[in-house]
C-alpha cells in the first residue's frame, strides 16, 4: 500500500483561466509580460505547450508557458 501523501493543488489551466490578463512567463523562465489571456494562450498553444497560472494572488496573475503533464508528475514525485 502506498503511504499517505499531500494532495497536490491544482493549479488553474489553459480554459481554466479566469483573469483578463496575465503576467506571461515563457518555458525558459523569461519574463514575456502582460498579455490579454486569449493572446497568451495561444502563445502558449502555439509551442504545443499549456497555459499554467502559477500565482493566482498575484495583480495580475503570474501564467507560466509549460509541459503541464511533466510537471504534475514532477510535482507527485
């Protein structure tokens, strides 16, 4: 049987997204800047990658560019 571990938070994806903007990061970690979340989406699809907001709290939410399978199993790890 596999020991009791933490939930890992979900974090709001792609569609899930619910600001009208966003302070884009790119995959590399380079700040982009604030896009209309549509436009950063896209960006975001555009390189086959998802869309992940990583500060909700933030003004305007922090949304970083990411492989967000990769990175839940990186997280469950």
């Amino acid at each position: 049987m596999e020991p009791d571990r933490a939930p890992v938070p979900q974090a709001r994806i792609n569609e899930m997204i619910r600001a009208p903007k966003v302070r884009l990061v790119d995959d590399d970690g380079s700040q982009i800047g604030v896009k209309d979340t549509n436009e950063a989406r896209e960006y975001a699809w555009g390189k086959n990658l998802d869309l992940v907001e990583v500060a909700a709290q933030a003004d305007p939410p922090v949304a970083k560019v990411m492989d967000y399978g990769k990175y839940r199993y990186e997280q469950e790890q």
